[in-house]
C-alpha cells in the first residue's frame, strides 16, 4: 500500500477491531436460503453468514473453508472432504458430514427447485454420496466434470437440525443461520439487512462489528449517499470514475478502484430465428459494432474488446482469435449477396417482401446499455437494416429471453472462477434443459465441450478450449462485444480493501473478511 | 354570423392581455418550428441547424455549448438543438392528439349524459368517477406498460384518461341549457336528437370546453414527459424532451445544457398553453368587464 507514508494518524498494518460497515445492496436479496440463491445480491448476504466447503482465494484457486484438506479419486468422481472439527453454527451446534449430505440432497431435490448453484450437481451420485464419520464426507460424481473442485465453493452448508423443519422453500427467507462468521440479526425487505459478526466462530474472526446492507436501486442515489458517509461502498459508472477519480477533494474521502472481473457483455442472437439463424447474416450484424468507438469514446480506455466466449485474463481465452473488425460497408456487401436488397427505394434492405427489421431486447433504465443500443441502431441504419430497441425490466427481459422469445439483446455473463461453456453453449443445454438460449447446436462445438470438461489435465484441457473459443468467433452465436471494467469507489475509513484476480473486491477469500474500519479517518 | 357575434366580446377580452398575447405567439412559434423540424435541423450546411436529430458522434460526446453545437450534445454526441426541434414535433403532437381525443371522447360521453339524464347519465357518471379513482399517472403506466411504449400508444393512453374533465363541462352545460328555449324550439319543429345535440347544444357548451382543452394541452405534454423520464415513452432513438431529460439524469453533474434547455422548453411550452387556458376563462366571464 502506497499511500501507507503518507497517512500517518492510521497505521495501514495495524488493522482495528469493531466498526459499522455500511455496503450497498443494488437489488434486495430474494431469498436468504443458500440454496435457492438466485442472484449474486443474494450471495453478498450469503456469503458473511454461511460458508461453503472450500473458498476462493484472490487467484481464484481452492482454498479451505469448512474443509481443511480434500482429496479427489484418481478417476476424479470421488471427493472426500475433511472437515474443521472446530466448525460451529451461530446457534452453537456443531457442524457435522450430515449437514453437508443434507444440504446437497436439498440442492438436487427436484422439489427444492434450487435454479443456478444445481448446474454444478447435476451429475451428483447420491449413491456413493455419503458421510464417512462426522467430520469426513465422501461426494461422488457419476462423471467426471474438470471445475467441479471450484463448484465447492458455490455449496454454502444450511444446518439440518433447523432446515429440515418447516417449509423449505418459505420459511427460510428473512432468516438464517449458518456456520460464516456473521449472524443474521434483521432483515428489513426492501430496506436493509445487518448482519453481527459472532464472538464464537469458529476460525479467524474478521476484524468488523457489524455490517449493514443497506438496499440502495438507483446508482445516483448511491453515489450521493457514499460521499455523505451514509454508505461505504458502491459501484460507480464509467463517467463519474473518469470525472471525478482524479477529483482532489473527493480523494480525501474516497478510494477509487478499477479493475476487471469475470463479467462480459453480448449480444445473444435466437437461433431459431429465420434472419439471425444464418450465421453470415450475424457476423454481418457484428461487423456494425464499432468496439474501438466504443472502448476510446464512451469508455476512455477502461473496457477491452471481446472476440469469444473465453474472458482475456483466463487460461482459456485464445489469444489468437481477432476482434471482429468494424465494417460495415463489407457487411452491407454481405447482407446484398445473401439477397438482402433494397428494392423499394425506402433506405430498408428487404428480402421478398419482407424489410429487414430486428428487434433487441434491452434492460431498461441502464445508461450504458441505451448507449451501445442507440449506437448499434444507428450503424445498421446506415447499411440499411432497422433495428427496434425495446427496454424492458430485467425480470421480464430474462424470461423472455429463456423462453427463446425475442430475437436480439444486449445483456452480460458473469462467469465462474473455472469456465465451463457447457451449460450456455452444448446443444443438450437449450430451454427447458439449461440456458442455450441462443439454440446453439454444432456437434463439433458438443464434442470440444464434452471432452473440456472431462480433461483433468490442465494443459491437455486448455487446448480443447483455445479450440472452442476460435469455433464459437467463427460461429458468432453471440455478439460478443466488450468487458468493462469494474469502477469502486469506497470511503477512505474502510481499510485492508484488495481486488482479486477477476473476483473484484469480495466473494473470495480472505476478500470481504479482511476489511477494517479506521475509526479515525486521516487527512491526506 | 351568430358565431362571430358571440366570440367577438371574448376575443376582444382576451386580447387586453399582454401575456396571452405573448403566450399566443410563442406557442405558433414553437408549432411553426415542429412543423419544419425536417427542414431546420438536418445534416448538411445549408440547414440552420445542420445536425439530423439521431446523428450519434461518439466522439462528440456530452460538449457544453459552443458555436458548433449551440445547445452542446448528449451522451452519444448528438446535438441537442436539433433534437429539440424534432422533439417539438414528438411533444406537440402527443399533447395535441391527446387531447384531441379526450375532447372527442369527452365531449361525447358528457352531451349523452346531460341530454338524456337517467340510466344513461348515472352510467357516464360512475364512469367517470371510476376513471377518476385511479391515480392518473398510474393509469397511464398501466396502459402503455400493456402494450409496447410508442407514440400512438402514448397518444391513447393520456386521451383514454383525461377525458373526464371534458366530459363532466359538458355535461353540466347540458344540464343547463337543453331546457334553454333555443333547445326547446328546436325540439319543437320537430329535429331529431342528433341535430339538436350536434347542431345547437354542443356548439354553446363548447367555450368552458376549450378552455379544460387548453389546459390539458399542457398536461399531456407535462405527463408525456414524465414517462419519457420513466422510461416508457417514446422508443429511441426518437427525440422528445421528455426523453432528453431523461438520458440527463445519469450524466446531470458535468452536462448542465441536457438539463436545463429541454427543462425550459418543457416549462415555458406548458406555462404558455395554461396562460391561455386561464385568460380564455377569464375572458369568458361577462363580469370581467
């Protein structure tokens, strides 16, 4: 920490104890029970008072949470986790090997209906799936599947002598308890949630009292709210970052950070659909996208260039692979040699008939997606093509897009620490099945995706993927367009704040736990 | 001839304000320059304003006013003057349609309920009073969250919903006058209820109409606004104030210009339609001789 010389009221080393954190959550939380998470809000809550067998550490490689050691077979089905003796829920009972079967058995109950965390269980083989004494559990995969050590983390442990009582699904959703090193002390729906750190858990305790998360929607409001003191944290756009992180003032209050994660945005195309099914008529449409404009002018430098499914900070991302140029003179040429015409003189290029009109699905309310969506349309206007932009809220937006009824949107993936395509891209994966909502099916695509996932060999398993991330830029079932980066800012009194690589600010380990308060805040 | 008689001595009141007059003239400016829109503000030199309205120059982006851009430009680098001018055109037409078919709808529902009374005028009244007991931007939400946000839908929803004030003016004014003598001989030489509603009551209930319509002029526009700024007004990248205030809100610390002009034009549009509508009120009471 560079700034350590200059501050001399605080000693950065000397981390203090108690204090108030005030963070932001950007939608309420839907549900507090671990295993009907359904967003990465419900996660933030999550995540202080549960804890999963292994955590993420700030190279997001597995490290130990509940379980201090692991083993995996050698055919790599089997995996035996050893867990801490000393782990206690905040009711004081003990944690045993039976919470943890009865937590996976929760997760694949079909009546559970758990919706994301199941995707990495599916092949769970509740047959050799068992506890071995009470601190040793045994979990067996009926195949083999390369992420799934990483997958662990997303399994956060509910203790079975409270949730098997009651309603499952409803009983558990303004309370919890867990083994994390927060209890759950209120939850305000709407409003807000504190959390109380607990003076008996069971490994290194965080050095912060209390944590209040506060529900805060609007981004304005937010950034208002952070330089009044009222919150610690938030993210901020892209313009007040480039405006105001240089401000000299507000550096006195404020930390500004900057940094990318594993989150994506893109342009889905239905596969279904008779004008975007055709593969040359989406590159075409890619060619639209002026990615440089886009990264120069409305990002000034803070965002990169996607050209597949593969993020540039992962191992599997192929270097080799271009961005898709912006042309679209070659894309109107394109578009004209696949009978795309403007035969009636009215600036639309047509096709029997039929003007070439899509229709993107957008989140409404999102300043940086109105912006590429009004420049995308005002692009293909020029080559003749008529693009409706159609905001809708992003509940409505998803489950449109689920049920494969929309043709074009402009939306993000936050990928897991271990990718594995397999769940968006494998043609077994489209709706109902999983979230191929772009009805993608190459068998070739299939193969590589299978054999990725079945590689234990991390060099072997690498090439498959540089294979795949080169067929999918060929394929453009997505538009895939940039990566921006993550812009924080937190008030200057939150101290031993650090970003991973690719998991931001929290959700590894030690991330959020290793956060202090500085009860004087210094001048700088 | 008639006519002329009766407009004379209100026209001749009106006139005697200076603001009316002021407000008169800025409104067939602001018209003449929406209906033109096309011609004024359009890429090429020989415009006056040579920027087309969804012109995007990303590196252009959020400039403050200069001589290129008079007005600055928005958070694509588009002008904001011409989008102004064009969004005139989109503001204009909303609030005039509008209320075009409130005062249709309106002034129908009301004439059946003050001519015929009875089962007829206690279904019109509840009614109204059931449109009355939603909260009026609400309503509209509603309906334009129905179907999909465009102009027509914008155009249906705010006349579907501000009929009842029409609605309730006229049918107090044929309550008054259909025992009138006029209606009376009318009746009597033996004309059929839809020449005495359309032909003689209607036309003397009209004034207080015209009145209620000119105000709503100024509500419309003011609601078209507030659901542009929601989010749910006109689909982009088609300009309306409303709409370019709403894209100022995230940049509103360092683009004061996204503010302040389509604010004003908002302010000063909706200002001069109720200036008008509260002179002609006035100007339509004998006793303000």
């Amino acid at each position: 920490m560079q700034r350590a010389a200059a501050d001399t009221a605080v000693d950065e080393n000397t981390p203090q104890e108690g204090g108030t954190l005030l963070r932001r959550l950007e939608t309420d939380v839907s549900t507090l029970n671990p295993v009907l998470a359904t967003s990465r809000y419900d996660r933030l809550v999550e995540n202080y008072i549960f804890s999963p067998l292994i955590y993420i550490d700030a190279n997001l490689q597995p490290t130990a949470g509940l379980a201090e050691k692991w083993e995996i077979s050698p055919d790599g089905k089997l995996y035996t986790f050893h867990l801490s003796p000393k782990a206690t829920f905040s009711d004081g009972v003990p944690l045993r090997a039976s919470d943890v079967i009865f937590t996976l058995h929760k997760l694949v109950d079909p009546k559970t209906e758990a919706p994301q965390i199941a995707g990495g269980f599916e092949q769970l083989d509740l047959a050799t799936t068992r506890a071995v004494d009470d601190h040793t559990v045994a979990i067996g995969f009926k195949e083999v599947f390369a992420s799934q050590l990483s997958r662990f983390n997303e399994l956060l442990i509910v203790p079975e002598h409270v949730y098997s009582k009651g309603d499952f699904r409803n009983d558990f959703v303004s309370q919890a308890i867990g083994s994390g090193p927060y209890r759950m002390v209120r939850r305000v729906p709407g409003k807000e949630i504190l959390l109380e750190r607990r003076d008996d858990y069971w490994t290194r305790k965080p050095y912060i009292k209390t944590v209040l998360f506060k529900v805060v929607v609007e981004n304005a409001t937010a950034w208002n709210a952070l330089q009044k003191g009222e919150l610690d944290e938030t993210p901020v756009s892209s313009d007040i970052w480039l405006n105001e992180s240089n401000n000299v003032q507000l550096k006195k209050k404020l930390d500004f950070r900057r940094f990318y994660t594993l989150s994506y945005n893109y342009i889905p195309w239905n596969g279904r659909d008779p004008i975007v099914g055709d593969k040359r008529v989406r590159r075409a449409l890619s060619m639209c996208v002026d990615l440089k404009s886009l990264i120069n002018n409305l990002y000034h430098g803070t965002a990169r260039a996607m050209t597949g499914p593969f993020t540039p900070d992962s191992w599997a991302y192929n270097p080799e692979v271009p961005v898709v140029e912006f042309n679209p003179l070659e894309a109107r040429r394109i578009l004209n040699s696949l009978g795309w015409l403007d035969t009636d003189g009215d600036g639309i290029l047509d096709k029997a008939k039929k003007p070439l009109r899509l229709e993107m699905l957008v989140i409404a309310g999102s300043g940086p997606t109105m912006i590429f969506a009004q420049l995308f349309q005002s692009e293909l206007k020029k080559i003749g093509v008529q693009l409706n932009v159609l905001p809708l809220d992003p509940s409505v937006l998803i489950q449109r897009v689920l049920a494969g009824n929309y043709q074009a949107a402009y939306i993000g993936w936050d990928q897991d620490p271990d990718p594995d395509p397999y769940n968006i891209f494998h043609s077994s994966q489209i709706p109902p099945h999983g979230q191929n909502f772009i009805y993608y099916a190459n068998p070739q695509a299939d193969r590589l995706i299978e054999a990725g996932r079945r590689e234990l060999d991390h060099g072997k398993r690498q090439a498959i993927y540089r294979e795949l991330h080169a067929l999918l830029a060929e394929d453009q079932p997505y538009t895939w367009t940039i990566q921006v980066s993550s812009k924080w800012a937190s008030t200057r009194r939150v101290r031993g704040v650090r970003e991973s690589n690719g998991y931001g600010l929290f959700l590894w380990y030690p991330g959020e736990f290793d956060w202090w308060i500085a009860q004087q805040p210094p001048p700088r | 001839m008639k006519r002329t008689d009766l407009f004379a001595p209100v026209w001749r009141r009106f006139r005697r304000s200076r603001l009316a007059i002021a407000a008169l003239i800025y409104i067939a400016l602001v018209s003449l320059i929406a209906l033109f829109a096309p011609l004024i503000a359009t890429n090429g030199t020989k415009a006056l304003v040579p920027f087309a309205p969804n012109d995007a120059q990303l590196v252009d982006r959020l400039q403050p006013p200069s001589v290129v851009h008079r007005l600055g430009t928005d958070e694509l680098g588009r002008d904001i003057l011409s989008r102004m001018i064009h969004g005139a055109r989109v503001s204009l037409t909303i609030g005039l349609t509008a209320t075009l078919i409130s005062l249709i709808v309106g002034s129908l529902l009301g004439a059946l309920a003050g001519y015929y009374g009875g089962a007829i005028d206690w279904i019109v009244s509840r009614l109204i009073e059931i449109v009355l007991c939603f909260p009026f931007l609400f309503l509209v939400l509603g309906i334009v969250a129905l179907f999909r946000p465009s102009m027509t839908t914008l155009m249906i929803a705010l006349g579907l919903t501000s009929w009842t004030t029409e609605a309730r003016f006229v049918r107090g004014e044929f309550l008054r006058i259909r025992e009138l003598e006029f209606a009376q001989a009318a009746r009597a030489s033996g004309a059929r209820d839809v020449r005495i509603i359309f032909r003689h009551l209607l036309p003397n209930a009209f004034a207080p109409v015209l009145v209620a319509a000119s105000f709503g002029v100024a509500a419309a526009i003011l609601t078209e606004s507030a659901l542009s700024f929601l989010g749910v007004g006109v689909s982009v990248p088609t300009a309306s104030w409303g709409s370019i205030l709403a894209s100022a809100e995230e940049n509103i610390d360092y683009a004061w210009w996204m503010v302040v002009f389509p604010g004003l034009a908002i302010f000063l549009t909706v200002a001069a339609f109720n200036v008008i509508g509260d002179r002609f009120r006035d100007a339509l009471d004998p006793r303000f001789e």
